[in-house]
C-alpha cells in the first residue's frame, strides 16, 4: 500500500518511511476506535462476561507493543535498511555531518 501511494504522481514528493508512519497511524487508530466501540454493549447478563474479559486481555496483548521489542528487534533492521540501500555519493557529500553525530551526538 506505501509502495503503491509513494510511486503515485501526486505523493511522489513525500518519502516512503512518513507514508509508512502515516498508514500505521491511521491503522491504529481505526484499532483503536473499533476497539472502543466494540467495549461499550449493554448491561446484558448473558453469562459470557468471564469469556469477553478473557477476549479483551488477548486484544490488549496483541495490540500492546514493548519499546524494548521496537529499539532492540526492529530498529537495528531498519537502520541498517538505511544504510545498506544509501548511494555512495550522497552518503560522501554528508560524511563530515554524520561522522560528527556519531561520534558527538552519541557522547
């Protein structure tokens, strides 16, 4: 879907990582609203009200995520995504920047 908005005329212009960040915004957030709007039925006593807190919990374990799981397994990847597709001259042009926020910026 991002690679498909990116290689559009009108977008082309806007980078493929904000179009990835805007579709998972939009994404949770229609979790999120949906989720909301599932929670919020009747005082109806139908005796699975044990089953739908066992359903909930599930819901919130999938749709929680741990920054541990995100600096540790997924942004090494990414970075290294960057670096490996970067082309050698734009990454010459700006080698003073980056190596002075490597070393200084990480101090």
């Amino acid at each position: 879907l991002c690679n498909k908005l990116h290689h559009s005329p009108k977008l082309y212009w806007f980078p493929e990582a904000g179009l990835i960040i805007l579709v998972g915004l939009v994404v949770g957030g229609m979790f999120s609203i949906f989720d909301k709007g599932s929670s919020s039925g009747g005082d109806v006593d139908d005796g699975y009200e044990d089953n739908e807190e066992e359903e909930e919990e599930i819901i919130e374990g999938l749709l929680s995520f741990s920054p541990k799981v995100f600096f540790v397994g997924l942004l090494p990847p990414i970075i290294f995504n960057s670096g490996y597709h970067i082309k050698n001259e734009l990454f010459m042009r700006h080698i003073v920047p980056i190596f002075l926020y490597a070393c200084l910026g990480t101090a």
